[in-house]
C-alpha cells in the first residue's frame, strides 16, 4: 500500500466506511426485514469497538492491519464474536461485530 497516492487512500478510505454503513443496512434488511431499523443501529453501535484504536500508537496507520493488531480485534475477540452468531440474545451484535471484522481484514490484503 506503500505506493499509493493520498488521493487512492482517501479513496479507499471513504469505500471503507460507507461499507461499515451499508453491509449491516443490507444485512438488516435480508435477514431481519421485520425490525430491521433496530437491527441495523444496534450493527452500526457495534463500531465502537474501534476505540481500542485509541490505545494505539499512532492511532491510526493506513499501513497497519487492524485485525490482530488491537485488543477487540484480535483473534480470540473475532472467535467470541462468531460463537455470538449462536446466541440468539447476542446475534445481532456477533453479526455486527463479524462484518466489521470482515471488512476491516479486506485492508490487510
């Protein structure tokens, strides 16, 4: 990613958050068409997991992959996440939380 030009990674950025907004809209909307309002803010509350970013230094680093790296994003979280899925109390937020990962471990490729 090194070789990228400010323009690309602000690009790439943008397409990064939009899709933290938009797979759990989707998701809501296929899988818990009934509620899926409630279903979609309580996917979207699941972002704060990235305040973990905050114990980081620096912040945030377009170079780092964020999944393994910080606390709630590594790989025993991500395991309690996906057994979430199981749960039914808890899906929605292991749903959240398993997108989220999932997308933020597109920028490690």
């Amino acid at each position: 990613m090194a070789l990228l030009t400010f323009e690309s990674r602000l690009i790439a950025f943008l397409i990064h958050i939009v899709l933290h907004l938009l797979l759990p809209l989707v998701i809501a909307r296929l899988f818990f068409s009934d509620r899926w309002k409630r279903a979609w803010l309580i996917m979207l509350a699941t972002m704060l997991v990235d305040l973990d970013h905050l114990a980081a230094d620096p912040i945030f680093d377009p170079e780092r992959c964020s999944v393994g790296f910080h606390l709630l994003h590594s790989w025993p979280a991500v395991g309690v996440y996906v057994a979430a899925l199981f749960v039914p109390w808890v899906r929605l937020i292991g749903a959240g939380l398993v997108v989220h990962m999932g997308l933020d471990g597109l920028d490690c490729l």
